[in-house]
C-alpha cells in the first residue's frame, strides 16, 4: 500500500470528500512526483526499457478504462470497491510479512543449531 491508498482514504474518510474527487485529488499529488523519478531513474540508467515499456502501454490503457468505468459509476459502489481492494491489498502485505518473518525466525534458528 502506497502513500496515494492513504491519501485517498483520508480524504475520503475524514475531509469527507467524495471518491471521485478523493481519486483525482490523489492524481494531481501522484503525476509531478512519478514524472520527477522517472527522470531520475533514467539519469541514474535504472530503467529495463524492455519490460517498461510493455508495462507503460498496458497501465496506460488500463488506467484509462478504469477512468471511464468510475466516472459513471455510483459513489456508494466505488467506496465499496475500493474498501475490497485495500483488503485484498492489506491481507497479501500480512501474508508476505507473515512468510518473511517465518523464514527469517527459521533461517535464525537453523544458525543458532550450527553454531
């Protein structure tokens, strides 16, 4: 989960604003920021063109579809929409975190026996 989850959440939850605008808000702090490190990234040669690429088209494309989707679509639905992906979201971060923390306990364990 990304500060724009927060954001969005917080805006939408304690400045009560609806999701759309919450969404758009999120957008206006997301672009200056992704377009400042992708500068940076390519100064710095961080970027595999190869796969970026591919990854650029296709979230270009799904994010306008997704824009056009919500735009019609009932406030009260998107909230909920949105609540099931911070879920969905929050539950794999647990989980990764979960499997993290069983192989680092393991792994300590196993080092401990050989010593």
């Amino acid at each position: 989960m990304g500060g724009g989850t927060i954001l969005i959440l917080l805006l939408s939850i304690f400045m009560n604003l609806d999701q759309h605008v919450a969404q758009a808000t999120n957008l206006v702090f997301f672009i200056p920021t992704a377009i400042s490190a992708i500068i940076i990234s390519i100064k710095n040669k961080n970027i595999e063109w190869k796969v970026a690429i591919p990854i650029v088209i296709f979230g270009i494309i799904g994010a306008t579809i997704s824009a056009n989707i919500s735009a019609y679509m009932n406030v009260k639905l998107l909230k909920k929409l949105f609540g099931i992906f911070l879920l969905i979201i929050a539950s794999y971060e647990i989980y990764s975190w979960y499997k993290m923390y069983i192989k680092e306990k393991s792994s300590h364990t196993n080092n401990k026996n050989n010593t």
